[in-house]
C-alpha cells in the first residue's frame, strides 16, 4: 500500500501495528502506531488507528487528544468527532455543551449511521432531555440493530422514560447478541431493573 507523501518508515511502523493487533498484543500496536504517527505527524489515517487503539485500551486522555489532533487535520471525520462526542460526554461531565457540539456535527455528516445517532441521544439523555433521547434511541436501534451498545443504550434510556416493556426488548436483543454482557458491571443494573 502506497500512500503519497507518507514516509516508508511510518508505513512499515503501521504494518508491525496490524501485525501486533492480528496477535492480540494491543500494547505493541499502540506502540508501534506511536512510532508511525511520530514519522507522518499529519497523515490521520493513522492518528485515527491510534486514538481508537487508545479509546479501546482505556487511555481516555490519550484517545481524546488523539482524536483532537485528527479533527486539526481533518475537521470533518465524522469517527473522530462521533467518538471524542462520546468519550467527552462519559469521561467530562461538566462538557456535555462540548459534546453535544461535537454529536450535532457527526449527525450532520452521517445522519443514516446508527452508533452516530446513538451517540447524540445518549448525550441528549445525560443533559436530561429524555423525550428527545427516546426519539433519537429509537432511530439509532432503527439504523444499528446488531449494536450491543446501541440495544443497551435504548433499554436505559427506555426504562428512565417509563417504557419499561420496549426496554426490555432492547435488553434482551443485547443479551441475545452476546449473553456474555450479563456479567458487564453497568449492564447488571440494568438486568435488576428490567427483570423484577
């Protein structure tokens, strides 16, 4: 793969990276991807991989300001906005205006994409405007119906508005998607809730 301007070595860093990844050594890749992004500072495709690598590792810091620096090049990533909205939203809970900004936008650019529309009524939910998170989680489950997160986002944001029987539905299709999720520590209240 050629990708213009980029240098050999950081291409070479990025293929050790996938080669960590296929053997589940998620510390190697990160490493590895460091190191490309360190010899093709302005090349996002690759500050992308990483910020998602540190997103999925639990680096929230890392992963955020990665997925700032992909927005300084790229304004328009809807990944990198969609995921820095959710991440900001989670982990800052005095930025949910920040977030919502950054959710409106992904929504903008792709507004058929399901985990985007998720994104935007699980923030909408944590300001507390739950009429609105209950529209936006219904079209999002619509748009992504084999999203374990997007199913488990609709049963809380369901069971809060009062539809319990709907949330259950929700829950249920997650748990059928991987029952594995049950032992999840934020999906055990939910079960409690929904099964009484």
């Amino acid at each position: 793969v050629e990708f213009p301007g980029v240098a050999p070595a950081a291409l070479q860093h990025l293929i050790a990276s996938e080669t960590h990844q296929a053997r589940d050594d998620r510390s190697g890749a990160i490493a590895a991807l460091v190191r490309a992004t360190e010899l093709a500072p302005a090349f996002a495709p690759l500050r992308l991989r990483l910020a998602v690598l540190q997103q999925e590792a639990g680096d929230a810091a890392k992963a955020m300001e990665g997925y700032r620096r992909v927005l300084e090049l790229q304004p328009r990533n809807v990944v990198a906005l969609n995921n820095l909205a959710f991440m900001v939203a989670t982990t800052k809970g005095d930025a949910l205006d920040e977030a919502m900004e950054l959710a409106r936008k992904a929504y903008a650019l792709s507004p058929d994409d399901g985990t985007i529309v998720d994104t935007l009524g699980w923030i909408e939910h944590l300001r507390g405007n739950n009429q609105e998170a209950t529209k936006l989680m219904r079209q999002a489950v619509q748009r992504a119906p084999n999203q374990i997160e997007v199913r488990l986002h609709a049963a809380r944001v369901l069971a809060d508005a009062g539809a319990m029987v709907e949330a259950r539905t929700h829950l249920d299709a997650a748990l059928k998607l991987d029952p594995k999720i049950e032992g999840r520590d934020d999906v055990k209240p939910l079960l409690d809730r929904l099964r009484k």
